[in-house]
C-alpha cells in the first residue's frame, strides 16, 4: 500500500539498497607479507581488476583496504554501465589533441565491451542485462545536439544509437516531463555490490591476497623499491598502484591535491505496482537526461522499485535536504509516485579532477588508476586492467589513451572539498536557466 506520509518515511533507511542482497564484510585477518611483488592500494573494482591481471601473469599481490573490499563507491554506485566522458569530442580535442580525443572515444567502446566479456569468462553473475539507456530531452536544442550525438555514435562506432522524438517519447519513458531524447543499446544495468562480491571471489582464486580494514600510514620509496607502512605493520614491496579514486586519504597527500571527492546520493523507492512501473519504464531501460547536475534513474534489477540518483552538494550527515531534493525531481519526472515513499537513501564519492577523464599516470615509480568521474562501472575495471599492464611492461597490449601526464592540482585544496556547495549552486542555477528556456 502506499505510504500514508511519504515524505516522512519512518522506514526508510540510509544503507545502501543493493546491501540487502550483498552485504560488505570485513575478511577474515590473516598475517601481513613481508614482501610481494606488487601492492595496491585500494579494494575496489579498480584495485581487484589490477590484481587479478597481475597475479595471472605471476606476480605476488596484496591489495590493503581501509573499509571492507568495495564499501566505498563500488557497491555504491547506480549500477549503470554507462562509461561516460563528461568531456564533448570538441572540448577533448581542445584540450588534449586530435588523435587522443579519437582515441578516448575508441576507449570507450572498448571499455564496455570489456566489462561484458569479463562478466561472461568470469560466470560474474550481478543481474546484468544489456537492456539499453535512454536520455531525456529538456528542450529542443537538447534534442537537436543528442540527436546529433547518437548520429555520431553510429556512424563513427557502429553503436546502435537513434533519436527518439518526443511523439515517440512514451515507448521508452512514461512521462511528459521530456522532449524527446536519444537511445543508445550498448549500455545496460547490473547489481553493483554482487559485481564486487564477484570480483573478491575472482581475484582470491587468483592469489590475491585481500586486507580488509587496513589503513595505510604513509608510503616510502627506497633503492629497493618501497615501504608500507600501516598499524599492523609494515610491507616492503617492489611496485605500487595508488586505486583509490574518490576514498583517497593522507596516506597518498600528492594524490590528494588533484582528486576532489564529491557525494552522489541515491534513492529508493518503496515497492511499486507492476502496472505502475510496466507504464513509467516500459522497456526497463537505464535512463538519464540532459541536465549540467543530471539525474541518473533505473528499475531495481527485479524491476520492483525506481532508484534515482544525482549529485549531493551537501557536507553534513543529516539526509533530510539531499533526499527531499532528489525526491522533488523525481516527482517532476514522474508525478505518480507521489503517494510513495522512500525505503533506502545513501551516497558515495566520486572523484573529479581538472582533466574530467580517467586516468592512469606514474609518479616517484608509483602507478595510479584513478580519476573516474562518476563513471566507474565501466572505467575502473578496464583502468585498472590497463595498469595492471603497465606495471607488467607488456608492449603486446594496445596503450591506452588514458595514460599520459597526471592532473594538475586544484588551488586551494587538499582534501576537503569545501567549495562543492558553491559549485553546485552555479551548476543548478544554469540548469534552471535551461529548464526555462526549454519551456517556453
């Protein structure tokens, strides 16, 4: 039955939903190395894939985590596979080239399909379905530049990719809220904390060894190669990769400098209708639209609730204001689901740079995997496979298009992201702008 008072919601929870199926968990402790060859910090998609390729190819492997293995944003995140680049083609040609753009955009492609495959090799299962992504439309000139854009992906990377006018709107979409959009096949959803459950299970097969709450101290480098130093203990070992993305802490302070962690929170509404949710997400696509701030919106994977997302701007523990902001925008999307309520809210940190694309980059002998901007279900996988590669010197492996300098630091920042608030408040003011202008 619906909620009598949804949005005061006595039952909703701030633990992520995908938790109800797959918990994170500590492991069990076992003794520090003495020495491995390689040691990463961080255990989350980026740092088990790193692993994983690393101990096939014989290396000894640790990976030291200060939370359990992916309690930070690889169980999450919305589950989405969409491997964006917040960056136009334009603006990366910019910024880094002609040939590096067309590569970043080749990556891409690359990237899922890689993830798939390693899903199907691996027998991963994480209620993946390659289902399709639509994005909404504000207003024409939106309209017009996603039209513009699934062109683009179709001709140039042989995605199945098309506009979607708004007289077609309904089929893919049950809402008014939208002028039409693009659709784009090659993207789809899966179950984030069973893909990190997975990963673990891949990666200890493998002979990576896993330290869960391990908190790493500081880092030094010596002739031999380099100490961790951490309260257990300490590990000498010949190699380091920094994973840690939008969880880096003072244990790498240089890191610290360039990535700026920033909240993106989650909803869950309460069970809905199957008449409901067949007329509001009739295709079961992952969905998105076209905002500076967007919103990024699915069915759960048993197609029983919608989960929304967007950016939370806020520093506070206090849910209140982050969860009514994502429930209004979800109403204006979706009016029905007014007399709903919210079960789970919760949020994770992505990680933005000055450069806004994955990276890979050494420094002082260490490698990072890093950098993924809110589009980790895709990147940190095949970043931290393309490490892994890097560590490994393999010239077999295609180079990626994501190694090169690393990002600059951000002035006036190590650490707390103070200014976020402030960041927001313009991006919304812009979007509301926009919203206006759409509307008339």
């Amino acid at each position: 039955m619906p909620a009598e008072n949804p949005a005061e919601h006595t039952e909703m929870r701030c633990t992520p939903y995908w938790w109800e199926e797959a918990p994170v968990a500590p492991l069990p402790e076992v003794p520090l190395e003495r020495q491995v060859d390689v040691a990463i910090v961080g255990a989350g998609y980026t740092g088990l894939a790193a692993g994983i390729t690393l101990a096939r190819a014989g290396r000894s492997v640790a990976i030291y985590d200060r939370q359990h293995p992916g309690e930070g944003a690889s169980s999450r995140n919305g589950g989405i596979t969409s491997g964006n680049i917040r960056l136009d083609h334009a603006t990366l040609t910019r910024k880094f080239g002609q040939s590096r753009a067309d590569a970043i955009t080749q990556e891409g492609k690359e990237a899922r399909l890689h993830l798939y495959d390693l899903l199907k090799a691996e027998g991963i299962e994480c209620d993946f379905k390659l289902v399709g992504r639509f994005g909404g439309a504000l207003g024409t000139e939106d309209y017009d530049r996603m039209a513009r854009q699934a062109e683009h992906l179709e001709r140039t990377l042989g995605i199945e990719a098309y506009a979607v006018p708004p007289a077609e709107q309904h089929k893919y979409i049950g809402t008014d809220f939208f002028r039409g959009g693009n659709v784009r096949m090659d993207i789809g959803g899966l179950h984030p904390a069973k893909l990190i459950a997975e990963l673990l299970r891949v990666a200890q097969a493998a002979g990576v060894v896993i330290h869960s709450d391990t908190a790493i101290k500081n880092i030094e480098q010596s002739t031999e190669g380099f100490t961790l130093h951490m309260s257990q203990g300490k590990v000498k070992a010949r190699q380091v990769m920094i994973c840690t993305n939008g969880y880096t802490d003072g244990a790498t302070p240089w890191l610290r400098r360039r990535i700026v962690p920033v909240r993106s929170r989650i909803i869950a509404t309460e069970p809905l209708p199957a008449e409901l949710m067949s007329r509001l997400m009739p295709r079961q696509m992952m969905l998105n639209d076209s905002r500076t701030l967007g919103f990024y919106f699915r069915p759960s994977p048993d197609g029983t609730r919608i989960l929304f997302g967007g950016r939370d701007g806020t520093t506070l523990d206090d849910p209140t204001k982050p969860v009514a902001h994502l429930r209004k925008n979800l109403l204006e999307i979706f009016p029905e689901l007014e007399d709903y309520g919210i079960s789970h809210t919760w949020y994770g940190k992505v990680a933005m740079h000055r450069d806004m694309i994955p990276r890979i980059f050494e420094k002082e002998g260490m490698v990072y995997a890093t950098g993924f901007c809110g589009s980790g279900v895709v990147w940190a996988p095949w970043i931290g496979r393309k490490a892994a590669h890097k560590i490994l010197g393999n010239t077999n492996e295609a180079p990626s298009a994501f190694d090169f300098r690393p990002p600059s630091a951000v002035p006036f920042f190590n650490g707390n992201p103070w200014f976020m608030p402030f960041v927001m408040m313009k991006y919304r003011f812009n979007d509301r702008k926009k919203m206006r202008r759409a509307s008339r």
